[in-house]
C-alpha cells in the first residue's frame, strides 16, 4: 500500500506522540516509580526531611529503600524584620514531585523569630507560600512543622521562646492545619515551657542509639540521625535526615 502525503503526515504526529510517551513513561520509571506500601515497624515509619541542601531528590531511589514519607523545607525567616522571609528554592520541585511519586509529606519552616510577633509574620509566609502552591490542609498527611533551635533566639529566657512557639503554631492550627514543633531534645528540656507547647506535635532531634529519644515528655517524630545514607536524597556529604514518626499516639521518652 503505498502510503500518500496525507498518510505520511499522520504517521509522523503518530511517531512523535508515541516518542513522547515513550520519553515520559522512560522518566517515570527512573524518578517516580510505583506507589509502594508504608512500612510500619513497630507501630512507627521512616520519614526523612529535606531542603535545598539535598539536591534533586529522586524519590523512586528513595521508594526503593521502602521509604515514602517526607517532610519538605517550605521556607525560612530571615534576620532582618522588615523582610519576610525567603521560600526554600526546591520546594517547588520537592513538592512537586513527590506528590507525583505518591510520597506522603509535611513541610518545616525554619524560624529566625526573636519575638512572637515576629514569630507571628512568620506564621504568615509559611501559610503564603502554602497558598501560593495551592496545598490545603487535606493535602498533607504530615505536620506544618516550626524549626526553632536557633542559639540566641533560644537564650531569650523558656517563656519568650515558648511564646514565640505558640505565636506561629497558633495560627498554622488557625488555618487548618496540624502543627508541630522542631527542636533538639536538649532545647526541648531546658528552653521550653512544656505546658505551653504540650497542644502541639513535637518533633525531637536527638542522636542516639537508644531506643528513644532522652526527653522527659511526649514526642510525635524522632530524628534520630542526620547521616543516613538514603540513595537519591543525600547531601552533597553523602548524608540524610531520617526520623521516626508514630503512627497511632504521641510516644513518652525517658
């Protein structure tokens, strides 16, 4: 049969379309990969957190190490008031692309936050760069995370930091979502009031090889390193944040 122009065209579109979907089923093999189950050890998942200093994630590598959780750095504060903070530049692209790859995820906002108030416009980013990728409530099956450990904001004296806390966990609650807060567990001991920050997650990092984390009240996520080594998501280092997360109830440390 010998083919006309007429044909000739559409077999090209027809070639073009199918190398297209080709090149995209080749690159969903290599970066996404399939959904895969929780695996739940002990009533607790392995979650890593990232940021920018992680690179490119490619979250099929990491699926294949049985992981599919995922606190992602939305953004930061910054020292100077008048400025309200930066947004971490792979946010996008994390968020993204692990929702391609049905990673379950969370996002932390590191705070520079010296008052509650400041502590408060914070809170306001956070819940601006939320909007401004369209991340609801419902979207994430993990925390909106406040990342406190700062040193001088920390010597501020336990009810100024407390303070600061509730300020910016507050108004995440506020808008739907589930707060959390971040902190070493040396911090969380010496530079918190408890009974103001019982309400919210806690999220402790303390590395160890104990079976948990050395605080004296109830925790939601332990970090237990910062130098694992998780194919497509380590550092530059060679290294990766991973962290316990307790899937039914908060759990008590020693």
């Amino acid at each position: 049969m010998k083919l006309t122009k007429r044909n000739k065209k559409e077999l090209k579109k027809i070639t073009v379309v199918l190398a297209l979907i080709g090149a995209v089923f080749l690159w969903a093999a290599r970066n996404i990969g399939l959904p895969i189950k929780t695996n739940v050890k002990q009533g607790r998942i392995q979650v890593i957190d990232v940021s920018s200093y992680n690179g490119k994630v490619n979250w099929k590598k990491v699926k294949d190490q049985k992981i599919n959780h995922a606190m992602l750095k939305i953004g930061s504060g910054i020292r100077q008031p008048k400025r309200k903070g930066k947004e971490d530049p792979l946010f996008a692209a994390n968020y993204r692309n692990a929702s391609y790859a049905a990673i379950h995820t969370g996002v932390y906002y590191y705070s520079y936050a010296a008052t509650k108030e400041e502590a408060g416009k914070e809170a306001e980013h956070c819940l601006s760069l939320l909007k401004k990728h369209g991340i609801q409530p419902d979207d994430l099956d993990l925390p909106v995370a406040f990342d406190i450990e700062e040193r001088d904001v920390l010597n501020t004296g336990k009810e100024n930091v407390s303070e600061i806390t509730a300020a910016f966990c507050d108004k995440i609650k506020k808008a739907g979502y589930t707060p959390m807060v971040y902190s070493s567990a040396s911090a969380l001991k010496n530079h918190f009031i408890y009974d103001k920050i019982k309400n919210y997650e806690i999220w402790v990092a303390h590395y160890t090889d104990a079976s948990s984390p050395a605080i004296p009240f109830e925790y939601r996520m332990w970090q237990y390193t910062s130098s694992a080594s998780i194919e497509g998501a380590n550092t530059k280092s060679g290294r990766c944040d991973v962290n316990y997360y307790l899937m039914k109830e908060r759990n008590k440390g020693i």
